[in-house]
C-alpha cells in the first residue's frame, strides 16, 4: 500500500477524499454530514482556527484509494498528543489496512516526539475491535445532534426566550456577523475560555489556551472556509462585560447547513439561562437571516447533561455517537 501526504491545493485529491468519505459515511454513520471538497481543501489548509492538521491517502496496487488518515498536532496546547481519523472503504475493509494507517500515524508523531495518540471513530463493533486491538481504550463518547430548522416549533423557541429575558434582565443580547468586535474582543477570551468547563470524561487533555490572536485566527478561519459566521453575545448591563455567547456557521456553498461552533457562559454569569437566552436568540436571528436554512448539527460529550437538556428543548436529535480513544506510545 502506497501512503502519501495530500496537497491541499491538489483539487482532485480532495476530491478523491471527499469520495472516499462519502463511501463510508453511508455504512458508518449515513445521516452525518460530509464535507465538500472546497470544504476539505479549506480544512487541510486552515484548520478550525489556524493550525491544520494533515491528511494522508492510501492506495492499493493499482492505484485506489483505499484509505485515508486525517492527522492532527495541535501547536498552542496538548503539544504532546496527536489526534488521528482513520477511514477505510467499506468495499476493503478487513484487510488491515486500518491497522498499517494507525501504526504509519504513530510514527508520524514520534517522529515529532509526540508520545499521547487518540482516535476518534464512529461508535461501530468493527470499527471499536480494531481500534482497542491497537491498544487504545476508550476515553470518551461525544453524540452528534441535529436541529430540525424545518420543522422548529418556533412557539416553544418564542417561549423559552422570553423566559429566558426575563431571567437575564441584568443582561442585554448583541448580535454580530463575522469578526467580533475589537472593543468586545478582549472580554470575549475569558467567556470562549469558559469552554474547558465542559466535561471532558477520562480524555488526558490539557485545557485550550485561549487568547485573543487564536480567536481572531478562528474568525478568519472561518470565513476561510466559505462560511458565514453569525454570534450571539449576552453582556451585562452595568460592567459591559460579555457573560455568554453562542456561534453558528451557514455554508455558503450549501446554505441549508449549519454549524454550532461554540455555546459557552463564563463562570460568574452563570445562574441566569443565559445559555438558554443566546441560543434562542440565535434561532431567531437566523430565522430572518438564513430563509434557506433547514438543519445545525452540534456536538456535545455523552455526559454534558446541562446543555444536552437545552439542545433537547429545542428539538435536537441524536444522528449518531462517536468514540474517543487514547494510549501512550
């Protein structure tokens, strides 16, 4: 098997990876949302928020792609660990070509002296057996959900935000397209911070290092990736310090998906369903703005009951769990 980096200016091997993925998304997981390959070139090139990762193709004798290993060592924290993705056609599957990925991945970070590997997977029997026989063991489940645009009851979303005002009266909502702005950009580090909160289950995780040069590099990012970035803030009346905010991306390129990127209260704000008062106010927001917009995927840990009891009143789905997996090599 012949395994090479991928440009991510080469157009037409993202797009062989885009294929790739689409093929096993139907077995693994056949309501998730797959990227296009404007979308994956982006991804290699930029990342989430400036520190892309790589992706590797894997070929057969005559030349298919058989595999392809998505290959990620963050810069601004966890400098130690890796995170990989390994998908393997379903047509050749059982052949190992999943384990030669992992143990090519491997090298790959001890060759930058990096000693904590984890793999995120689709919550597959098959899929679980070849990765602990690896020597992972699992960490963590995260569940991606969906949110019905379509088929809101916007009644309740209409109800759940006035309650939700009523709670946060020493509060005041903002809403922003694109880049927030410089006089807020300083307050909003502690609030994106606020994120390390979420659980984090049994993963060995060092908290992101959030500052405001990465949340800049995150908008840009963003924008990137041909997306149109819409975020809520919740600022207290009598400090003007940003408390909570909540940020969704639309595509451009296909405008009836959405993404929720980030929902996080700061820690002394908390108590006044101001997570409740962002994301309400942001279906709202996007009712008018996005008329196109039929779906926004999230995903949350397994364990994050608090937000996963928002997300549920506001209709969300379960449309597959993900396993996360680490060792120490």
């Amino acid at each position: 098997m012949d395994i090479t980096r991928l440009d991510p200016d080469d157009a037409a091997g993202c797009a062989e990876a885009v294929a790739l993925l689409t093929a096993t998304h139907k077995v693994d997981c056949p309501a998730a949302v797959v990227s296009t390959p404007l979308g994956f070139q982006a991804h290699l090139k930029y990342g989430w928020d400036g520190d892309p990762g790589r992706a590797y193709l894997a070929r057969d004798e005559n030349g298919s792609l058989v595999g392809l290993l998505d290959f990620f060592a963050p810069t601004r924290d966890n400098t130690n660990s890796v995170w990989l993705e390994v998908d393997v056609h379903p047509d050749h599957r059982g052949q190992g070509i999943e384990d030669e990925l992992i143990r090519y991945a491997e090298q790959l970070a001890l060759d930058l002296d990096r000693h904590l590997v984890g793999i995120a997977a689709w919550d597959r029997p098959d899929r679980d057996e070849v990765i602990r026989a690896n020597g992972f063991e699992q960490k963590a489940v995260e569940v991606n959900r969906r949110q019905d645009i379509a088929n809101l009851d916007w009644a309740t979303v209409q109800k759940l935000y006035d309650e939700a005002v009523l709670a946060a009266a020493d509060y005041e909502v903002l809403r922003f397209v694109g880049a927030v702005p410089e006089e807020l950009l300083e307050g909003m580090v502690a609030v994106t911070a606020s994120i390390n909160d979420a659980p984090k289950d049994d993963l060995d995780m060092e908290d992101d290092a959030i500052s405001a040069d990465r949340i800049r590099a995150y908008e840009q990012a963003r924008e990137a990736h041909n997306e149109t970035m819409y975020r809520v803030i919740a600022r207290h009346r009598t400090t003007g310090e940003p408390a909570g905010h909540t940020v969704v991306t639309v595509e451009r390129e296909r405008p009836h998906i959405g993404h929720q990127n980030d929902t996080a209260v700061s820690r002394d704000h908390r108590g006044h369903r101001l997570g409740a008062l962002v994301k309400t106010a942001m279906l709202l927001w996007l009712r008018e703005a996005e008329p196109a917009l039929t779906q926004i995927d999230t995903w949350n840990a397994e364990s994050n009951n608090h937000m996963i009891g928002i997300n549920e009143q506001l209709g969300y789905f379960v449309v597959g769990r993900g396993l996360d997996y680490q060792k120490t090599i």
